[in-house]
C-alpha cells in the first residue's frame, strides 16, 4: 500500500540523513578499539575514513547517469541496502575473514556506496515535493545530519557504556536497523520529479568563471575542516587527551555535532539578517583557534573545549558556500552543485587523511596532526577575501539572464 502524503517523503528523507550520519560517524568511535583489537597502524585506520569519502565522490561522480536509467525510487532505496549492509558486514567480516583489516575495508564500501547515493538524492527528493515552506523543510534536512551525527555519539557511548566496547557489533546491527526500515518506508512514500533549473549555463561557461574555482576551493575547504576535527575527536580525545572514552565522546564528538547543529539552525534562522562573507571569515578565525587550543592546551578540559566549539565554527562552512554560490552564479543550475558536492567530498576525504598521515609520521601524535589542519580554515579567510575581487559577477549575470529572457519572448 503505497503512502500518498508528501510530508512522509520528507520525513523519510530526514531519516535518510541520519542514515548517513551513522554511515560517516560510527566507525571512527571504534579507531582505538581497531587499533588494540586488530593491531592497525594509523595510516591503516586512516584509510578507513579516506575510502569512505573517496567511494562517495566516486558516487556523486556516476550515479547522475545511473539514477537516470534506474529511477529514482530504485536508487535511493538501493542506497539504503547498501547502507544497512556495510553495517552488517562491519560487524561480521571483520571476524569472519583472514584479515580483519580486508573485512572492514569491504564494509566501507557497502556502506559508503549507500551515503554517497543518498547525498545525491535527498536534498533534491525533499526540494521536489510540493510543499510551501521549501527553505524551512530543506534547513531542517540539513541540519538532521548534526542531529543524526549527536545522536550515534551519545547513544553509541551509553551502549559501550553499560554494554561493553567489546561487544560492538550487536550496536552495528542495530544502527543497520535504521537503513534497512527506511529502504521500506522509501518504497512506499511519494516521489515527485526531479526537474533542473530552466536554462542552465553552460559546463564550459561555468568553468570560465574564477569564482566559480574559488567556490570550489571553499568547498573543499569546508568539508576539510569539519571532517578532521568530526574524526578523530573521539580517538584525539581518548589518546592524545588521556581521557576516558565515554568522556572523551560525549565531551568530543557529540559536543561537536550539537554545536554543529546548533550554528546551522541559527544560520538558517537568521541568515537574512547576517553578513554571510564577515561571518564566514569570523567562523574561519574561530575554527583557527578551536583547533590550537585542541592541540596546543596541556589541559584536556581545554582540549575537550576546542573539539566542541569547533564544531560550532565550522557549522556554517558548508551551507554558507552554498548559498554564496547560489548569490555569485544564479543560473549556473544543478550541474555547479554537483561538482560542488564533489568538492566537499575531497575536503571531507583530504582533510582526515592529511591529519592522521602527519599523526603518523610525528609517531601517532594526533596534536601534531590537528595542527596541519589549521591550514583549511586559512584557506577559506583568503577565498571569501578573493570573493570580494567579483562583487559584479552575479549582477552580470543575472542582467544577461533577463536579456535572454526578453529576448526569448
């Protein structure tokens, strides 16, 4: 019996956020157990989050013309199997196959496969339903990944809590519950068409456009300097900051996703009222500080301060870009998002792997990792400065848009 309400097509899209959350942030509360259980080096446990976002962008890469030939219902339900079995696999190859390393790479994978699918389809599934409050719902959506990212830290800490850490896999099976209900509730809901902006520039225009590679860098820079912190809080907490797990996860990576949460439900609230490039460079300086005081204090309670408010610092990063994009090339159309979300995905790839690669060669230090991080947030100060040298671009463009247009008719 299929479902015909469309406010159930975005709640199971909503679903399908935190789906992605437990996807990108429940392996890495299990580095250090990894690293003891298996005896896995850092770079090794590197690699994890790194095939993770690399097989996403591989996704993002493909699946345009794949979703066009399967549909989209087929899709973002096989996204959710593949989700839901990653998860599976993760609590069972590991222990089931020679090399217990081989057996979380396969799970990877799976799961991954199944994130970077349904990146590309929730927001644009959600934008499609006819509804009237499309900026709200669309908000929202985004921000359920900090939510859904807050509630596989704390409900993952309370279960290794009184459960044990040893005993895992049975949390990876009920975290694979959520995808595999889902894929059920997707087959039912209502799809609407997803239709593209009516005459889009050009791949080649766009590319001809400096700001439009000045985004891109911002893009990178965005996922870049989330991810690095978002990784390996839970493990810099544990190792670097000598504190205890259920201490050092609550305290560090799900302070961080509810800072997160809490700044992107803020800059959806008031990002009319906001100077989005000064409260972007005001985020960059903060990001630059909150990862400082994580590497630099010789105090964990400070050190546990910056993991937190970093979050907050890089919250708006992601959407802030985003809509800068939107204000500098508004006829760019659905192709621009698309290389956009690429971008990000190389950000949320590079920047844990740059941090755990130097961790690894200062010897396992992860303060020393955290700090080559720095460099992304200085990134983006001088990209929104750059941004200031095409003030007349998105006026330009749109003047040639409406010429067009008058033409037209």
């Amino acid at each position: 019996m299929r479902i015909t309400d469309s406010g159930h097509t975005i709640r199971a899209s909503y679903i399908g956020y935190i789906t992605q959350a437990i996807v990108n942030n429940f392996t890495p509360l299990l580095f250090i157990f990894f690293r003891n259980s298996f005896g896995l080096t850092l770079d090794k446990i590197t690699l994890v989050t790194t095939v993770n976002f690399a097989v996403q962008l591989i996704v993002d890469l493909i699946s345009a013309k794949i979703i066009d030939k399967i549909g989209i219902r087929v899709s973002v339900t096989a996204a959710h199997i593949f989700a839901a079995s990653g998860l599976v696999c993760l609590a069972v190859l590991p222990y089931s196959l020679p090399s217990p390393y081989v057996g979380i790479m396969i799970s990877v994978v799976l799961y991954a496969i199944g994130g970077g699918l349904i990146e590309v389809l929730v927001s644009p599934i959600v934008e499609a339903c006819p509804t009237e409050k499309k900026e709200a719902a669309m908000s929202l959506l985004h921000s359920f990944y900090c939510w859904g990212h807050l509630a596989v830290v704390l409900l993952s800490t309370l279960f290794f809590t009184f459960a044990g850490i040893e005993n895992w896999r049975y949390l990876a099976f009920l975290w694979a519950l959520i995808p595999a209900l889902n894929c059920i509730y997707f087959a039912k809901v209502p799809l609407y068409p997803i239709a593209g902006g009516s005459s889009p520039m050009p791949m080649r225009e766009i590319f001809s456009h400096k700001v439009f590679w000045v985004l891109m860098v911002l893009m990178v820079c965005a996922g870049a300097s989330e991810q690095a912190m978002s990784q390996w809080a839970s493990a810099f907490a544990e190792s670097a900051l000598n504190v205890s797990k259920s201490i050092g996860d609550i305290a560090g990576p799900c302070a961080f996703a509810l800072f997160m949460g809490t700044a992107r439900a803020l800059y959806g609230k008031f990002s009319d009222r906001l100077p989005l490039r000064r409260v972007m460079i005001s985020c960059a300086v903060l990001c630059i500080c909150t990862y400082l005081l994580a590497a630099l204090s010789p105090l964990p309670f400070f050190g546990l301060i910056g993991c937190a408010v970093c979050g907050f610092s890089v919250g708006i990063f992601w959407p802030g870009t985003f809509s800068t994009a939107a204000l500098e090339l508004p006829s760019a159309g659905t192709a621009m998002y698309a290389f956009m979300a690429l971008a990000g995905d190389i950000g949320c790839s590079s920047g844990p792997t740059i941090v755990g690669f130097s961790a690894d060669l200062s010897g396992g230090d992860l303060k020393v990792g955290l700090l080559t991080a720095v460099i992304f947030p200085v990134l983006i100060i001088i990209g929104v400065r750059l941004l200031h040298k095409f003030p007349k671009l998105a006026v330009k463009v749109v003047e040639q848009q409406s010429e067009g247009g008058e033409a037209h008719k």
